[in-house]
C-alpha cells in the first residue's frame, strides 16, 4: 500500500450565481490545484457550476453527534425567536 | 472529511449490554427513516457490509469502463464517439463518487484499490463478458444499464447518508447512458439485414447476463434479510428481476428483436411475465474468476495502475516540492 496517497478534499460547487457553495463530495489530489481541476472533471461534466472551492478535509473541524443535544436541543424552546409567535390583531397591517 | 480509524470500530469496552441498547436505537433511526452519516454510531456489521457493497460498487464502475472503452476508437461515427468517451468518463466518475462514500467509513482508497488489483474485491460479473461487435455497446447500454438503474434507483432512499447522496448523482446521469444504448438498437434494428442480424446477436449474449445482475434467488441470498432490515436494500432481488423484465419485453418487441428465452410469456392473470431459469453455474463460475474476460479485465486494471504509478508519483513529489518552497518563503 502506498503510504502517501494523495489527500483528500471536500468540495463545494456554486451552481449558479447568487447562489451558496454547496458541498458535493470529496475527491483525492495531490495538491489544491489539481483538486480544483478533478473537482471541474468529476462534479461538473452538465454544467452543474460556476464556481469551486476545495478544502484540505483535515482543515474541517465538525461538531460530534454526541453533542448534538447540548447545541441544538437549547433552541428548540424558544419559539419566541419566531415571527409567528405574535398574535398581532388583524386590523394592523404591514407588520 | 469522514475518514475515520477501522480500528476505533473494534470490540467495544463498554458492556455488552450497552452494545445492545445502542443497536436498539440504531434501529429506531432507521426504522424511523432517519439517515446514518459517518460520525455516528453503527453496528460494526452495519460499516462491514456497507464497505463491501459500496466498494463493489465502485469496483464494477471502474471495471465497466473496459468492456466499452474497446469500442472507442472504433466507434462508427464522431458523435457515437463523443457520446461513448461522455458514457466511459461518467462511469469513472461515479466509481470515484462511490469510493468516496466508502471512504466515509473508515476505509482508505488505497486499500480498496489494493482489493480489486489483487483479486480480493469482486465486482459485477457482467463485465467480464466481450463486446465483439458494435451492437454490444448498444444492448450494454440498454440491457445492463437498464438493470442497473432498477438495482440503483431504491439505493438512492439507503439508510446510509453518503451512499443514497452518491446515488442520487449516478442515477440522474445513468438514464442518458440507457437511452443512448437503444438508440443504438434502434437504428441498427432498422437497418440493413445485417445491423438487425449484430443487434438480435448482442441481445442474445447479454439478456441472460443482465438477469443475473440481480443477483441469486432471494432464498439463496445471503446477506438480503439484514440488508433489507437496516434498509441498505430495499426490493428483494426476485422482486427487481421481475420488474426488470416486464419493463424490458416490450422494448425487444418495438425493436422486432427476440428475447433468447423459449419459456417467456404473459401471464395475463398475474399481469406479469413468466421466465426461464437463469444458469446458475455460469453465474457462479463469472464468479468464481472464470467468466470469458476475468482474467483479461483484471490484466488490464493492474497494467492501468503501474503505468500510471510515475504519474501518482511526479504529483505527489511536485506538490511536496511546492509545499517546501512556500514553507521557505513564508
């Protein structure tokens, strides 16, 4: 097995402008360049972008799903932080 | 970013009964159509027969691009060429999604590589038939795309995360590489008489095949039942047979071409087609290794991978050159 296989990278495609990069996948390269060029070959062969980031996969730092509770279970009772928590009476308008 | 320790899955520390209960919540996950991503918990059987299918999987990709890369050069005009390199470029494509999501696992690319040069890793036994005429690319396209598709098409809705999302991309690709195969069989079932004589000769090779793509009966399967339970798998075997055929008959039929089974007709009452029995043995021996181009297909992986190795290598040392030259910069 050969030892120094190429890094992987996550990839994120813009499909169109205006719009977010989103991840697609990840791929294997030798550098950041190469990555953008296989990311070009294998993710949009019918136009699926306009633009490409990659990342070094271990430059990704993700939250566990252990903690997933202890950082998102806090929101759930907030239902204050929503518009439609406000009973506004029908006669006010554009609010 | 996924990639994760094998070792970190061994037996775990903790008590058996521990163990227990996290597989009971694992499947109230996916009972409840929740998807499994890397980082969370799984029966280490769970990872095991994923590895195995996903890295298969990709394996046959990268396989299949043989049979029909031999007709690139000889395609008959420069549009059938184009469209045969856009077919042979998305199924290098989706073998490099695929290992991607089995890298997910804990897996490296290396070692699946290493898998399938040495002759460990299976992968699908249809491409280990030739494709001696035109026509074959034809009923490929066709016949074991169109099997693929309906194996496909239900992994897109898998319980695990990266392999349903890796899916999704194969599966919006794979109708382009379908329909460009009976195109084929259409224009040569309406040509000369000896268009009509390759394209009835291909059918007749790879009908048979096709059908096995679905794998053994269901009572002969052995990893159906846990596969089915934790939603990897979601029609039995038989039941994507079944279907592949009724959707496949008609389409022999607007070719004028003959389906090489004696035993197939409608059964009006079960508004299904009634088949042969497929020949087990050959299923078994493309299996074992001794299918008509195993060896050949294999020789020309291994040949692919040691060209390419000064390649892998002048990248690698190019990349690392870089990387010390800002080092020294910064």
């Amino acid at each position: 097995m050969d030892e120094r296989q190429w890094p992987l990278y996550e990839v994120f495609i813009r499909a169109r402008g205006g719009l977010d990069h989103k991840h697609v996948g990840s791929l294997h390269a030798s550098d950041a360049r190469m990555a953008i060029d296989h990311a070009r070959d294998l993710y949009t062969r019918r136009q699926e972008g306009v633009s490409i980031w990659v990342v070094r996969s271990t430059d990704i730092t993700a939250s566990e799903p252990e903690e997933a509770e202890a950082l998102f279970e806090p929101a759930r009772d907030k239902i204050y932080r929503h518009p439609t928590f406000y009973d506004i009476p029908a006669e006010v308008k554009t609010l | 970013m996924y990639t994760q320790a094998l070792d970190a899955q061994g037996p775990d520390s903790t008590a058996q009964l521990d163990e227990i209960a996290l597989e009971q919540r694992f499947q109230a996950r996916i009972d409840r159509e929740e998807k499994i991503e890397p980082k969370d918990w799984m029966p280490a059987r769970y990872r095991a027969t994923l590895i195995r299918q996903i890295s298969q999987h990709a394996h046959s990709e990268i396989v299949g691009m043989l049979p029909e890369g031999n007709w690139i050069t000889r395609a008959p005009t420069l549009l059938r060429k184009s469209i045969l390199i856009a077919k042979v470029q998305d199924e290098g494509g989706h073998g490099a999604y695929l290992y991607g999501a089995a890298e997910t696992l804990g897996v490296s690319r290396d070692q699946l590589v290493d898998q399938l040069l040495s002759g460990k890793a299976k992968y699908s036994s249809i491409f280990n038939y030739p494709t001696p005429t035109w026509a074959d690319i034809g009923a490929i396209g066709w016949l074991v795309d169109g099997a693929a598709i309906m194996n496909q098409i239900p992994l897109c809705r898998c319980s695990y995360g990266p392999y349903a999302r890796a899916m999704v991309r194969v599966c919006r690709e794979e109708s382009f590489h379908q329909r460009q195969g009976y195109d084929i069989m259409l224009r040569l079932s309406q040509g000369s008489s000896e268009q009509k004589r390759i394209a009835q000769e291909a059918l007749d090779r790879w009908w048979w095949p096709a059908l096995m793509m679905f794998g053994p009966h269901d009572a002969d399967s052995t990893h159906s039942s846990e596969s089915q339970r934790w939603k990897i798998k979601r029609f039995s075997n038989d039941e994507l047979r079944q279907k592949f055929v009724d959707f496949t008959v008609p389409q022999a039929k607007f070719l004028g071409l003959t389906v090489p089974d004696p035993k197939l007709r409608w059964n009006e009452e079960k508004q299904r087609h009634e088949f042969g029995e497929i020949d087990w043995n050959e299923f078994d021996q493309v299996l074992k290794g001794n299918g008509p181009c195993n060896a050949e297909r294999l020789a020309a992986r291994r040949n692919a991978h040691a060209q390419g190795a000064w390649v892998r290598e002048a990248a690698t040392a190019y990349a690392e050159k870089q990387r010390r030259r800002t080092h020294r910069a910064a």
